[in-house]
C-alpha cells in the first residue's frame, strides 16, 4: 500500500490507558525520526466524487474524496482509523493527518509539506489536548524545535481520564456528544489547569482542574445547544 512509507515509523509501547471497561489499551509511540508521505495517494484519483477500495488482507477501506481527503475506515469499530487532508486549490499548499489505527481516543497528528516530507508530529488527543513532546522540522527534514506539551501537568492525561471516569464522564467516541478536554497554562498560581466539558441533562457543565494537583478550582454550567456538538473538531 502506498501509505507504508509512513507507517513503518510507527511502533507501539503497551502502556495503561483509559477504557470504558478498564482494559489495557495501546497508546502509538513517537519519535523525532524523519519520514515521508507518499503524495500520489492525492494524484491517482483526481475525478470528483468518492473513490474508494477494499483492502482484502486488512478488511479496512480506503476513501479519496475530491483527490483531497484520503480516509481509512475500519467496518469492524466502524469508524475512521486514519485520514490525511491536502489543502490547497491548485497546489498541495499543507497536508495534514491523524492516526487512530492503535488508540481510538489517543492517536498521532501529522503535518506534512507539499512535498510529503514531515513538518509535525505528536501525540493528540481526540477531545482536543496535545499529550508529550512534540517534534517539528524544517524542509530539510532536521528537527529544528521539541516542545513538551505536558510541562507543568503533574496531574496527567491519565488522572484525568480516571477523574472522568469517577464523574461518569463518557470518553467513549461514538458518544451523541463529545466531551472537550483542553489545557492551559497562565502566569497564575497554579499556572495550569484542565477543563473538562460534557454535556448534563440541558446543560453544559465544565470542571476546571488545577494541572498540578488535580485540585477542582471550579464547576460551572451553560445552556446546552446544537454547537455544543464537537464531534469531529480536531487540532
């Protein structure tokens, strides 16, 4: 398949995740190593509409929307494990990607320059936070900066997703509505914090949470309405 040039950098740790029912689960590993996408995924289909195929050794199907938007759609969890966006109206201008294929909630966000060769790279979570060290290159393909996303949170992902868990927050993605997860630093003491927000009854409730310490700072609530639905808003 045409996408292995960038899946061969892949390997994964087996490390303990949040799951509904408390499973192990499998989170991708990331490292600073160059690599590249093979572009032409873009080019081969470029009539308008949807092509798409069958990959008969995985069972996966891939999707080309618009010779734009390349999609890997997995019929067995029923949803889509990888996906890459080429934006631009003539020329490939970015491309950007995210891969779910190992973890359904924590995957790795990619971002690419026109000619394929890696820009970013990071672990993200699919409710909306970065999660360790992200890594970005310049055209040569050399890590020109590292930035440690986690700097700052004692109280992790991982603390959250069990605060969750207590609270009866799904994390689940097929959830009606998506819960938002961010983080934020301030010049304040304590400079960091979670918020949490999901959807309750008629409302929205958001729990903020000090990133040291997992302290509640605060519990607030709004209205619910239709653009509470985040389902789908990425990086």
């Amino acid at each position: 398949m045409k996408l292995i040039k960038l899946l061969t950098i892949l390997s994964i740790v087996t490390i303990e995740s949040y799951s509904q029912n408390n499973n192990a689960m499998k989170v991708p590993e990331i490292n600073k190593e160059f690599e590249k996408l093979d572009i032409s995924i873009f080019s081969e289909h470029p009539v308008a509409g949807i092509n798409q195929k069958i990959n008969e050794e995985s069972g996966t199907t891939f999707k080309l929307f618009n010779g734009r938007k390349y999609e890997e759609w997995d019929p067995k969890s029923k949803r889509t494990i990888r996906s890459f966006y080429a934006s631009g109206e003539r020329e490939i201008k970015r491309i950007t990607g995210y891969d779910y294929s190992v973890n359904p909630i924590v995957g790795i966000y990619k971002e690419f320059y026109p000619d394929g060769k890696i820009r970013v790279k990071g672990l993200y979570c699919w409710f909306g936070f970065k999660i360790g060290t992200w890594f970005y290159f310049d055209q040569g393909g050399v890590v020109a900066k590292e930035e440690d996303t986690d700097v700052g949170f004692s109280f992790t992902y991982k603390d959250v997703f069990e605060y969750c868990k207590e609270n009866n927050v799904s994390l689940e993605r097929n959830s009606e509505f998506k819960p938002h997860i961010t983080k934020s630093k301030t010049s304040d003491v304590p400079t960091t914090y979670w918020y949490i927000t999901f959807p309750f009854t008629d409302k929205m409730i958001t729990h903020k949470l000090s990133g040291v310490d997992g302290t509640v700072i605060s519990i607030s609530e709004e209205k619910l309405n239709t653009a509470d639905q985040r389902m789908g808003n990425e990086l």
